[in-house]
C-alpha cells in the first residue's frame, strides 16, 4: 500500500492489498485491493492498472457561465418589457400634448 503526502484515511475499514491512494484524498470507504484512489472525497480511479471510468475534465459544466447566460437571458426579457412601457408612456404624453394644442 502506497498512500500519498497529506491524504487522510478516516473510518475503521480496511484498505486493500497493493493499494495507492493520492497525495491529499480523503478515503471515506474502504478501497478493494489493486486499485489508485484521488480526490476528496476519494474515488478509485484504476482498478490493476486499468481505468475504472472515464473522468471527463473538459466537459464538465460551468455554473459561472450557466448563471452569466441566465442573467444574459433575464435582462434582455426586462428591457423588452421596459421598451414596451417606454413606448406605452411616450404614447399617453404625445396624446396629452396633443390634447392640450387642441383646447
């Protein structure tokens, strides 16, 4: 068993035979033999040298940019609706003047 700098195991389990575990994972299950264990908390990653999933880093979703596209969409619906109060006003004002040029 190999466990790297700083990683904590926390739990009475057992950790497998001819185990590695990452510098800084927090293993929080117990870990079957022949398998490389990282994150927070700690997952197998490889299992006899073979990856267990796909861990996909680029693909994953962007809350910021989620919440940026959410706001984007938000305010162009709020200055639709200002638009249509603005004109609304600028109607009711330009129907008074006009009422007023005729009295």
């Amino acid at each position: 068993m190999l466990i790297g700098a700083g990683a904590k195991v926390l739990g009475p389990f057992k950790v497998g035979d001819n185990t590695n575990i990452a510098a800084g994972a927090v293993v929080l299950e117990e870990i079957p033999p022949d398998c490389t264990a990282v994150g927070v908390p700690a997952r197998v990653v490889k299992h006899k040298g073979v990856r267990v999933d796909c861990l996909d880093q680029i693909h994953i979703p962007d809350p910021v940019s989620q919440e940026l596209c959410r706001m984007s969409h938000r305010i162009a619906l709020l200055e639709k609706e200002l638009k249509k109060y603005q004109k609304t006003e600028y109607e009711e004002q330009n129907e008074r003047n006009y009422e007023d040029e005729n009295i």
